[in-house]
C-alpha cells in the first residue's frame, strides 16, 4: 500500500514553547491510524498542521502528494476534518448545515442534495434533519460534526478525539462509523488520549507525548516493546503513600518498574501472580491498605506507562 | 444574523423610529423650522444697482428673518478672511455690474453701437466646515439668479411675440422691456421659502428629514457593521471559522465574504431607511445617481470601521460593547443628533474621523441640490477612510492570529 500521508519533522513552536517537535510517520491507503497521547500532547497541533490550519514552523507533510505548505488547496480536496470541538450553526437544521458546508466543498444542485441525504443516512439523522442543532443531544451533535466531513467523500479523514464528552452508546456509534468508514476504504487518521479506543480502532498507533512522537507501529509491535510483562495495579488507600510502597517494591526480584499514579502503584512485573504474595507483604510491613488489585495484560497504557513513567490520563 | 429578529428589529426600526421622534421634536411634522438658524451670512454688494440690491435684501427680507442673519461689507477680501476664521457661513459678493449685465443703460437697448457687457458671476464664497449652511445660502442665490434668468427669457419672448403680431408698436418696445426688467428684481413671491412649496413657484426646501433620516441611518449603520463584525469573532469561539478555513476556500475568500456580507447588510439597511423615508414622508433625497454612490460609499467607510471594531476586539462580547460606544460617540460626533456647525470648530475638525460626518455632508448636498460632482469630497472621503480602515484590520486580524495559520 502507498502512504497518502507522509509527515516529516513537523515542528510547531509558540515562541519558546514548542508544541510538536520533529515529530515523522505516515499512513498508508485504507489504514486507520490512532495518535496516542495525554492531554496537552501536541495531538490536535499535529492535525491542525495536517489539515492546512495552522503554518508549521518547520518540516512538511505530503497529503496525497500534495504538500500542506506548498499546495495547501488540494490537500484540502483531499481530506475531510472532525473536529474536537463542534463546529456547527446552531440556528441551521442538520439539514441545511450540511448543505452549508457541502456548498463550502463545491457541491451543489442535484448533488449536494443526493450526497447530504447519504450522510444524513449514514449518521442516522434522517428523521431529525429538519430540526435545529440546537435541540440535538450532545452525541446528535457529534454525529451532525462527522457527517460535515464526510459530505465530499475524502480519502483522508481526520477525526480528533470525537467521543470527548458524550454518552457510552453515541461513543459505541461513533466508533462503529468509523470502521464502516474504513470498510468503506476510507483512510482515517484518529487522535485519542482513550487506549481502548485506539485499541479497537487501529491498524497502527503513534504515541504522541510532550509534542514528540515517542512510539510508532502495530499493537503487537508496540507491546512486545514492553516484553512479556503484565502489569500489577494496586490500588490504595487515599490516606496512605504510595511513593514509599512504590519505592519499597523496587527492591522485589522480578519488579521491573513501579510507578505511581495517584493512588495507584502500577508494577511491572514478568509474572504478576509470583510476585502478589511480596507486594502484599510490603505493604502490609508498611501498614499500608490495599483497596483493590487488578492484573492487566500489555496494553497500549503499559507501553505508555512503561515509555514515560506516566499513566495516559496523567 | 437575519434569523436575529432582535437585532434586525433593532437595525431597521429604530433608526425609523428615532427619525420620527427627531422629527416630531424639531417640529417637522407641525410646520416648525428646519432647526437651522441665523445662519451668518456676509453680502459684498459692489453692484448698487436694482438687481444688486434686490438680492442683497432678499437676505433680511421678512421671509428669511429667522433663517438668514446678514451682514454687510464693502471688502471682499475682508470678508473671505472671516469666512477662513469662520466667522460667517458664507459671504455673497455681487459684482460690480451685475445689475448692467442683465438690464442695459437707458436709451442703449436698440442702439447700434451697444456692445452687450461681459457677463459676471456672483460669487459664494463658502466656509467648508459649515456645509449645511454655505449650502442654504448658495441654494439662495442659485434661486434668485434662476428667477431672474426666467423672468428675463419669458419677458422677451412676449415683447418680441407682441412686436412681431403688430401688438406692440417698436417705439414702445423699449419702455416695456424696462418696465419688465424693472419688475424682474421686484418678484412679489418671496424668491426662497422654507418648509413649503409655493404654487407655481419651484421654492428651494431645506426638509430637516433630509438631515435626520441620514443622521439616524448613518449613526443605525454603525451598529450594523459592529454587529456584523461580532459574526467573525462568533464564528471563531463556535468553531465554524477553523471549519471554513479548512475548506478548500482561501483565507482571502473567508474574509472577503464576511466584509461583502456585513457591506451588503449596511446597505440593505441604510437602503430600506431611504425608501421608507421617501414614501411615508415624503422625503427628498435628491440626485439619484449621487444618492446611490454616496450611500455605497459611507456603507464602505463605516464597514472599516466595523472591521477595524472587530480586529482590535478578543470576542464577540466586546466588538458588541465596543460597537455600541462607537455607534452613539460617532452619532454625536458626526451630526448625527446635533448639526455639526452648532458645535466647536475642534470637534467639527475631529469630526472627519467619522463616517457619520462625511456622510451627512454629502446627504446635506444632495437635499440642496447638489449632484454626483459635488459629492466627490464626502465620497472620495468615505472610500479612503474605509479601504484605510480596512487595511488596519487586516493587519490587525493577521498580528492577533484570528484569521492567520
């Protein structure tokens, strides 16, 4: 497969602050491709450099053989953009929105109304097209954002975190759409700070972290990173102190890493199971409670916590 | 915007309303004055002569008592010096000969060695910063020179109509054309009047609606642009102006629209204000072609401003507190509420800032008569304030990052 997107030393700075530093990857044609990372991560400066938004400091990208800074007008043929933030007229029916924004792509007549019917469909707003956004539910609202950057078929979709604050079943639907999207052949660029969403979703992911892209590759690769380890997180008392449990633990054979979080105390560990009896025993030598314990097998958050000390939602 | 039924009530009604309460209060519906006054007035009459002092005393005839407050002078150079301090409004400098110009010397009309005189201008020497007025006072003149012009073509088409059918024996001719040129500058209809038309007299009218409506929609012009100003900050804070930006549409493109869209709701909204004036009270509004380049012109001035409100503005909060300021210290500024030449020269000088006060210059003009020519100071004014005004904002809106990558 041919990469559509090629990202070469992306750098965007604002004056002192740099706020994505050399960051390089691509995406081939027909991937969904997560971008992982914390708040504050340089996800959505990445996307906005991408999608022609923002000028980068320095480095480039090719969209479908166009540079965003030579050519930002036929990368913006290119791809379609989801916002984080709902960009819609309120006032403006779901209906007459995409219209609105069709029109913006180029579309018209005969069409712009075929092509706003299909993604009204697709969305699942058919019934409430003729109603105002405005008395639409968070996740109508969502999906109302999506379908904006559906309407000129783009082989390029740019999704950043669009499950941000709404309910369980339109964040289930979101996702779904988005598969149906890729099934569809559609090449989708993802941004979350959710591991399970980039989990679920994607071919490849990038960890994205400080404005620097600190991991690259499938889930497998990306957890063997880790090594055959499983994580012990415990869970502890507010009133105690998980940096001297934490501290204590690294004297255990066999405990790799442990970091705190709050109050967990998250242990890297080749056997979780070996080494429960000692950490239970530490703490207990140090009067601290243990509220809960899970064993977690590598993950996306392991490979996160193992590259940077830090859990993803840090 | 135009799903605001507040703001478009707002923008539409109000100016209307105010014009109707301006008009009550200065008396426009009762019959009352024009709200000019004792406009100074200075007439250098070198004529002495019937003609000469007939339009010296049309000034402090009864008719113009309250309107007119002249004075005379000998000097003309005197008088232009206190019309540069503005002293006066505008000084009437009737040359010497006028009056032989139109009417020969006894026992010269049929002679054969008569050369016609030269003819000579009356001269109205106008104070620029007091256009309303110096405009009166040349509608004035521009009437009697009219009346005059008129009597004296009719006047000779029935003697030389009377001659020829045998009516009028040729010895006659020349008493009767005297007795007619003598009664050219003696008409008993008052050569100006105010407010009302005379019967069969094309009177010069000063309507004070002509002043207040344009002062209204002008001062109603610039909450418009403010308001629509506020539409770009409201669309960066919702999200659709990074939207629209990602589009596969220009930067230039975005802006371009946004400034055309608020020029063309000025326009609608100064436009609908003219016609409803015209039609339900009956204003004059004068030259067309003039009207419709001045009224493009001081839409294009005030929406600078409304661009210039909006780049120096954070959010949309702001441009609409900052607009509404604007909106009222322009109206006062620029004439809006009260005539510019009843204030201080430094706040008519200060003045020029405003759309409002080019603008009403120009509206003043064209209720007086003026045409697209005379209009080209206030146009050509209006065009530079607004593409300067312009320029800043776009320099603004790139330095703040509102529309900048």
């Amino acid at each position: 497969m041919s990469a559509i997107l090629d990202v070469q030393n992306l750098v965007k700075k604002y004056g002192d602050f740099t706020a994505v530093n050399g960051i390089t990857f691509d995406i081939k044609e027909g991937e969904v491709f997560s971008l992982l990372g914390p708040n504050g991560a340089g996800k959505t400066t990445t996307l906005s450099m991408l999608s022609t938004l923002y000028i980068p400091t320095s480095g480039d990208a090719t969209i479908g053989g166009h540079s965003i800074t030579k050519n930002p007008m036929a990368v913006k043929q290119v791809i379609g953009v989801v916002p984080q933030e709902l960009a819609l007229y309120e006032d403006l029916t779901a209906r007459e929105n995409l219209i609105f924004w069709g029109q913006m792509y180029g579309l018209s007549g005969k069409p712009l109304s075929s092509r706003v019917d299909e993604v009204l469909e697709q969305i699942g707003l058919t019934d409430k097209a003729k109603n105002r956004v405005r008395t639409y539910s968070g996740g109508m609202k969502r999906r109302v954002n999506i379908g904006v950057g559906l309407l000129h078929k783009p082989r390029l979709l740019f999704m950043d975190e669009p499950t941000v604050g709404i309910d369980p079943q339109s964040r289930r639907a979101i996702l779904d759409t988005v598969k149906d999207l890729n099934q569809q052949g559609m090449t989708v660029l993802y941004t979350t700070h959710y591991m399970e969403e980039a989990q679920e979703l994607s071919d490849r992911v990038g960890i994205i972290d400080h404005g620097e892209l600190i991991a690259l590759g499938t889930q497998k690769e990306l957890t063997q990173q880790v090594g055959h380890t499983e994580t012990l997180i415990l869970h502890i008392a507010e009133s105690d102190d998980p940096e001297a449990l934490a501290n204590s633990l690294k004297d255990l054979h066999d405990v790799l890493e442990a970091n705190v979080t709050d109050h967990e105390v998250s242990i890297i560990t080749p056997d979780a199971e070996d080494i429960l009896a000692s950490v239970v025993s530490k703490a207990n030598e140090r009067g601290i409670k243990i509220r809960s314990i899970d064993i977690r097998e590598p993950n996306l958050e392991a490979v996160f916590l193992h590259l940077t000390g830090r859990a993803l939602r840090d | 915007m135009f799903r605001d039924r507040a703001a478009l009530t707002f923008m539409l009604l109000a100016p209307f309303l105010l014009t109707i309460g301006m008009g009550f209060v200065t008396g426009r519906f009762s019959g009352g004055s024009s709200g000019l006054s004792d406009i100074p007035v200075i007439i250098v009459n070198l004529d002495h002569e019937q003609l000469g002092d007939a339009l010296a005393d049309t000034f402090s005839s009864q008719e113009l008592a309250d309107l007119m407050e002249p004075s005379a002078s000998s000097d003309p150079a005197a008088a232009r010096r206190l019309i540069d301090e503005d002293q006066a409004a505008a000084v009437v400098i009737i040359p010497e000969g006028f009056t032989r110009s139109i009417i020969p010397a006894e026992g010269t009309l049929f002679d054969p060695n008569y050369v016609e005189p030269e003819p000579v201008k009356i001269e109205v020497y106008a104070n620029p910063s007091r256009p309303t007025s110096a405009g009166v006072v040349k509608a004035i003149v521009d009437e009697f020179v009219s009346r005059l012009e008129e009597g004296r073509t009719s006047g000779m088409t029935s003697i030389t109509q009377l001659t020829l059918s045998g009516l009028l024996d040729p010895q006659q001719v020349e008493s009767e054309a005297r007795q007619l040129f003598d009664n050219v500058g003696q008409s008993e209809s008052p050569a100006i009047t105010l407010k009302k038309n005379q019967e069969g007299a094309a009177a010069v009218e000063f309507d004070i609606l002509a002043y207040m409506a344009p002062g209204m929609a002008l001062m109603f012009l610039m909450y418009t642009v403010s308001y629509g100003g506020r539409s770009i900050l409201a669309e960066r804070s919702q999200g659709t102006l990074p939207r629209l930006l990602i589009s596969p549409t220009s930067t230039s493109q975005v802006l371009g629209g946004k400034v055309l869209g608020i020029f063309f709701m000025g326009l609608a909204q100064v436009g609908i204000l003219i016609l409803a004036s015209s039609i339900f009270f009956g204003v004059q509004w004068g030259d067309a072609i003039g009207l419709v380049v001045l009224i493009l012109a001081a839409v294009f001035g005030a929406t600078g401003w409304g661009m210039l409100i909006t780049a120096l503005s954070r959010t949309p909060g702001q441009v609409a507190n900052v607009g509404s300021a604007i909106m009222l210290i322009f109206g006062i500024l620029g004439g809006s509420f009260i005539n510019l030449e009843q204030m201080p020269a430094a706040i008519r000088i200060f003045s020029k800032i405003t759309p409002n006060a080019w603008g009403l210059d120009g509206f003043t003009t064209l209720a007086l008569g003026g045409t697209l020519p005379s209009l080209m100071e206030p146009i050509a004014a209006l065009l530079i304030m607004g593409a300067l005004l312009f320029g800043i904002a776009v320099f603004v809106f790139n330095r703040n990052g509102i529309m900048q990558k």
